[in-house]
C-alpha cells in the first residue's frame, strides 16, 4: 500500500487477516506489516489520563471520495475517545496539514501541540468499493508505527472500515483487542410508562445502523447475541405467555425454542452456538434446561426446589453462572456446563441478578440490589474480589464488550417520567458514558467482534 510492499508483507497480510478474524467479512485487509509500538498505553485501574492522537481528514484520492475521508476519522475518533484511554485533538489545534499519503510527516509540528498518536490515511473509491489506507505515528519516536494498513469493503460498509482501523489503533497502542467492530442488540421501548411497546432492536455499538426485529406487537424481554453476531435468543410473549424464541438475522426469521414446556424464559446461546440454555416451568417448578439447536434434544440441569434463571455459560462453555434462591434470596451460583453440583459465589448484602461472565473468562458481572439500590459489579469466578461499578435507582442487565474491559448496562431514574437508557462503564468504574439510542432502551447485549 505505501513506497515498499513485498512479498514478505503480503505474507504478514494473510495472517493477520486471520488473527483479526476478518477474513470472509466482505472487508478483506490487502496489505499489513506490524511492528512493536514504542507508543503503548498499559491499562491498569489507575489509568485516568487519556493519550492524545490527532486524527486529521483522510487524503481523498480521486473522485467520490471527499465525504468519506471527512466522515472515516471522525468515526475513528469517536471510537477511540468512548473508550476513556484517547482524546482526539481538535482539527484547529493542528499546526501541520497532510497533504498526501506519502508525504513526509512534520513529526516536531505534532509534538508542539502535544499529540503522542497521530492516524493518517487516504480514501479511493472504484465502483461501489471504497478501499483505506491508513497509518499509526508515534510522535515522541518520530516514525510510523508499522507500515500501515489498508482495507477495501463495499461503499455501505465504510463505518465497518473505520471501527476497524479504531480497533487496530486500540490493539497497536493498548496491546488488548479493540471491540468497535461489534453491535449491541436491545429493547426498544415506546408509549406510556406500564404500556410501553416493546421492540428488539439492534445496532453498531456507537449507535448507528440501529434496525428493529420485531414489530411489537408481542412483548419481548432479554434478548441475547450469539457470539458471532448472527442470531439472537430472547423471549416472547406471543402466544400470551413467555417463551423461548431465536431471530436469525440473516433473514429475520424467528422461531419458538423449548417445546414441550409450559413457559419457558431468559434463554441465552452457548459460546459455540450449538446449544441454548434457558429457564422453564415444568411440573410447577422452576429450572434451567439446555436444548440442542441440531437435534432438539433437552437435557435439564437442575433440580431445585427454588427458581434457577438467568444463566450464562463461561467463554469455554464449561461452566455455567445462574441466579437461584434456594438459599432463599436470589444468589449467584456456579456449576458444570452439563450440570451437577452448584457452588453458591455471592455473599454480599442484598439480591443478586442477571450474571454475564466475561468473555475474558475471568469476571462475572451482575446487578446487585441492596439498601434501596442497584449496582452493577464484577467478581471473580469464585466469588473473590466482588466490586461494585456503579449505583442508581435502577441499573440492571449487565453484557461485555468484547475483549472484556467495557461492560453495557440500562439505567432507569424514578418516577413516571424516568425512562430506561444505555450506558457503558470501564470495568474499573470510570469511563461511564450514555449510548445514543432513539428512545427508551433496556436489556442490551454485546456481540463478539464481527467476522
């Protein structure tokens, strides 16, 4: 893509393209070489100053190209300053202006206005393909951060390219995968608090490409993305009573799961999309069950007396963390995948609610209520190092961005007037910032990055 492209680069291209997992997408990365940044960010709880970067407009090479190098960066820095690790320096801050691709960078211009990041890049666009080009600088060293990168997609995915090129300049300076290629699906609410219309809604993690499922005229609650980003269980009250359903999103098809169960609720897709587990009321009793997608065979996994719900495999599938109120208040428990014994994880004061482990592996967030309010927190695996996030009136239905370090809940103030909404917090509890949404907003899911 830029003066020098061997063969040895082409090479450096096809395997990064399948680390990233981007190969297949329709978003193809042409050329790649990766190098180690002396610019790194370490993110650690006591990270509070964000990295400044100057993201000034792309090169517009050719026609059809000039609202695309406008709009490309602002998407990136946007990404990159939701974060909390980034601050975008303001276009009237610059003292140097790119004039090509391949023009030699004024590294001291930068320096004079404090960036330690700059992203250069250029757009082409051929046809309805729109092809990238872009570059990560490090100020201080004075040099490019590699020999960049360059993506081509079709022309209605150019967001997808640059929440790309945002997750590559959070990988070359964080070290940790990026999570802006990637959707979050909810519940869109609309009317009168106690009728509201509710809807499955589902859009890019900034809030753009929103799209509805269903048409509200059922009820639905608790949708939940498969990892891949393809499907979406939730449940629905068509028929009057809760059942567990499945969307595909490829033809936006839906389709009831767990027959034979009178209600059945809160079902939620295994890492490997092969199986759902979900809750259902058999015999008057509440338990969690697992149906196999391929064959429809239901194996049931708990026995107990009290309300098992609200499960959440770990990322190998070998575990399972759910909320049950045998101990006779709703408690987070921990079991096999296939069931058997439960270890009780949750001793705090109060009630604790809808778990979701980490995609790291190596957290559980929940809703915690206690003393009149709510909270979202994190714990480890086996109950240590409990920490509470947030507090408000009502914060519930916590979900992970994908690499592990951002968590997506809704809050909902008090009163007739108070409406749920979206919000995003660091894991280490800063960063809390509101998602756009048209309207009231609950139960939101997090995709994995997309394929």
């Amino acid at each position: 893509m830029s003066e020098v492209i061997t063969p040895v680069i082409k090479r450096l291209s096809v395997i990064l393209a399948l680390v990233l997992g981007l190969a297949g997408a329709g978003i193809a990365v042409v050329d790649a070489q990766e190098a180690r940044p002396p610019l790194r960010i370490t993110i650690t709880e006591g990270v509070s100053q964000p990295v400044p970067i100057a993201i000034p407009l792309f090169i517009a090479e050719g026609p059809g190209a000039g609202r695309l190098a406008e709009d490309i960066p602002r998407v990136i820095g946007a990404d990159l300053e939701r974060s909390g690790l980034f601050r975008v320096l303001p276009p009237e801050a610059h003292l140097a202006r790119i004039t090509s691709f391949d023009a030699r960078v004024s590294y001291d211009d930068w320096r004079a206005i404090n960036a330690q990041g700059l992203v250069t890049g250029a757009v082409s666009v051929s046809g309805d393909r729109v092809t990238v080009k872009f570059r990560l600088h490090d100020i201080f060293a004075g040099q490019p951060m590699g020999e960049g990168m360059r993506f081509s997609a079709r022309r209605g995915q150019w967001r997808r390219i640059a929440h790309k090129i945002a997750d590559s300049v959070f990988e070359r300076i964080t070290g940790e995968k990026g999570y802006f290629d990637s959707r979050i699906a909810f519940v869109a609410e609309a009317g009168p608090k106690g009728r509201r219309i509710k809807r499955i809604a589902i859009m890019d993690q900034d809030g753009a490409g929103l799209r509805y499922l269903t048409d509200g005229r059922a009820l639905v609650l608790s949708p939940h993305l498969s990892s891949d980003g393809k499907r979406i269980v939730y449940t629905s009250y068509a028929g009057g009573a809760p059942r567990a359903a499945m969307i595909d999103l490829a033809t936006a098809r839906s389709r009831l799961l767990a027959p034979g169960a009178t209600m059945s609720f809160a079902p939620r897709l295994s890492p490997d999309g092969r199986t759902v587990i979900y809750s259902a009321i058999v015999a008057g009793n509440v338990d969690l069950y697992k149906l196999d997608l391929a064959s429809g065979a239901r194996t049931r996994l708990t026995r107990s007396p009290g309300i098992d719900t609200e499960a959440s495999f770990s990322p190998d599938g070998r575990r399972i963390v759910f909320v049950s109120d045998r101990s006779g208040s709703p408690q987070l428990y921990v079991m096999p995948g296939e069931g058997g014994e439960a270890q009780r994880i949750s001793f705090g004061p109060g009630r604790y609610g809808s778990p979701a482990w980490s995609p790291r592996g190596d957290r559980i967030a929940f809703t915690r209520q206690s003393r009149g309010r709510f909270h979202i927190g994190i714990m480890r695996p086996d109950g240590s190092d409990e920490r509470l996030l947030t507090t408000s009136f009502l914060d519930e239905g916590p979900s992970w961005a994908p690499n592990g370090r951002v968590i997506v809940f809704f809050r909902e103030p008090p009163g007739e007037a108070g409406t749920p909404a979206l919000f995003t917090v660091n894991i280490n509890g800063r960063n809390l910032r509101r998602l756009p949404t048209p309207g009231p907003a609950s139960d939101p899911s997090w995709s994995g990055l997309l394929p």
